[in-house]
C-alpha cells in the first residue's frame, strides 16, 4: 500500500479512522459524513420536529466537530461522540426559539386524592400482543403521542429513555436542575402513559 | 374518564378491602409511603437510585396498593414502548439519507478550509 493512500479498510478501524481525520484526511472525513448522517438526522429530527432545522443541527454538528476533532477522545466511537454533538445542537435551537418551557398538561397526570391515595385503576395487559403487524400498529401509535407531548417533555424523554442519557448530563443540556429533570421526565412518561392507555384498554383499536 | 368525588375507592370494586388496607398503610404499618409519595419516587426508583429503606418502601407499597401495582406496569411499559417505537423510526430514516445533505455538509467543510486559510 502506499504511504499516503489510505484503504477502505483501514478506515473501518476505527482508531485509524481517528488518526485520519485528525490528519484531515477528506475521505476519511467523506466516510464519516455518508456513514453518520441518518442516524444523526433522525436524532435531531426527534427533537426539532422540523426538516430543515434538523438538516442544520447535522450540519452544524459536524463542523463544529471536526473543528475539535483534535479534542476527540477515543473514550466513545465517532458516531456516539457525534451523535452527542447534534443533540446539542438540536437542544440549542430549542432553547433558543424558548421551546422546552414547561406547559401544564395536568390532565395527563395522575389524580390523588386529598390523602395522597391514587385515583385511576389502569389496565395494563401481560404481554405484547403476539402478531408482529399489531406491535407494529402500536409503535406508529406511540409515536404519534410522543409526538403530541410539549416539546420539553418529549426532550426530556428522548433524552433519558432513548438516548440513555443520565439524569445528570440531561439536565445540563437542558438548562435546569437536576430535581427538575427528574419530575420533567416523570411527567413525560406519566403524560405518555395516559396518551397511549386507550391502545391497552382496547377503546382505540391498535 | 370521570371522577365521581364520593366512593372513589369503590371503582374498582374492592373498596371495602382497599379502604382497610389504606387504613393499615396509614396507621398500622411503620414507615409506609402514600400513592402520592410512592409517585414521586418512581424515576429514582427505576434508576436504581434510592437507599435500601426508600426501596423497600417502595416496593412494599407495589406489593399492598393494586392501583400502584398496575400503575408501574403501566409506566414502566409505556418507557419501554416509547424506546422501541422511536428506534423502528431510525432504522425506516437511515434507508433514505438526503444526499443533498451529504453535499452541504461536504461543501461547508471545503469552504470553510477555504475560508480559514492557513494561520501559521
Ligand atoms: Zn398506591
């Protein structure tokens, strides 16, 4: 091989894929590009909720990334260190345009009574349905109540129940405490809850 | 849903029981938690973030209170849906990636090489 010629192969390694684009190498950098943008775009997609806006995040994301390339610790892959970036990115944009200010959507949360004791009985079936179609129907179901939560509940959920963020590193990219996060997230699952029981209790047929 | 104000702990068709066992929880039982602060619990207990007494608690409060019991089910298969339905999302997204993206993003760099010159 040649010295400065480096081989697809090569680039599937993943330290060396490193040393290449520290190097500046454009294919390398090409590589990255082509390999990570879906998964970067869906990424941001969930959170901005805009095509456009999600294209900006990735691209932004990108660049600002490899102009810290240097920085980058093999600690994680690319991908996930890039991944990191363009939520960031996405959750910028929200802050900005003032989209993660908490709404009340109260009637999506538990009801007590004046002693503390739970209201609603729910009805939760044992298993997943058995046909993959109707799983399938169900998902499409969830996803467009996810998509009904304010957006700063939705962040919050992605963050932690998709992204697998710790409750810590979601509460720095949202701006607030961590004891806010926690009850963020838990009215974003609660709120969840309520918006996708009528799939569970059969009074929406999946 | 309607909340009917008077005999709520009758909805479920156990109200008598349920009535004793609350009242048990309250005053019987040393250190037994309300609904209300078994809610509020939750996201630390399912992080596995709570000492050994607040977990028993509350999982003592899961064993003795049917609507907490169906409640965390609930809660807990809808967190789990909600990661499985946004990841089949992805995979549906990654078979179309814009490649007028992919350009943008490979020109921006070009041009932003271009644009910053050499500082040394
Ligand atoms: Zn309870």
């Amino acid at each position: 091989m040649e010295r400065s010629e480096t081989g697809q192969q090569d680039l599937d390694d993943e330290a060396v894929l490193v040393e290449r684009l520290k190097a500046g190498d454009e294919r390398a950098y090409e590589l990255v590009v082509r390999r990570e943008t879906g998964r970067l775009l869906a990424a941001a997609r969930r959170l901005v909720r805009d095509e456009a806006t999600a294209h900006d995040c990735v691209q932004e994301a990108f660049l600002s990334a490899f102009r810290a390339i240097d920085s980058f610790e093999p600690r994680s892959s690319v991908g996930a260190w890039l991944n990191r970036i363009t939520i960031n990115a996405a959750l910028m944009r929200l802050r900005k345009e003032r989209r993660l200010a908490e709404t009340p959507i109260d009637d999506l949360l538990p009801v007590f009574d004046a002693d503390g004791w739970r209201r609603d009985l729910v009805d939760v079936p044992d298993d997943d349905p058995e046909s993959e179609l109707e799983r399938r129907r169900i998902r499409e179901f969830v996803r467009a109540k996810i998509d009904m939560l304010p957006d700063g509940y939705r962040t919050a959920l992605i963050l932690r129940d998709l992204e697998g963020w710790s409750t810590r590193e979601a509460a720095e990219a949202l701006g607030i405490a961590e004891g806010a996060m926690k009850v963020r997230l838990h009215r974003a699952r609660a709120a969840l809850k309520s918006l996708i029981e009528p799939i569970w209790t059969g009074e929406v047929s999946a | 849903m309607s909340h009917t104000g008077s005999g709520g702990d009758g909805m479920d068709g156990r109200g008598g029981l349920w009535k004793r066992i609350r009242h048990w929880m309250s005053w019987g039982l040393h250190g037994a938690m309300t609904c209300e602060e078994f809610d509020r619990g939750l996201v630390d207990y399912l992080d596995g973030n709570l000492g050994p007494v607040a977990k028993r608690q509350i999982e003592l409060h899961t064993v003795l209170c049917p609507h907490c019991h169906r409640y965390l089910r609930a809660y807990d298969r809808a967190r789990r849906v909600a990661g499985e339905a946004l990841r089949e999302a992805d995979e549906e997204a990654l078979k179309t990636v814009p490649e007028d993206l992919v350009q943008a993003i490979l020109a921006a760099r070009r041009n932003g090489h271009e644009a910053a010159g050499d500082p040394g």
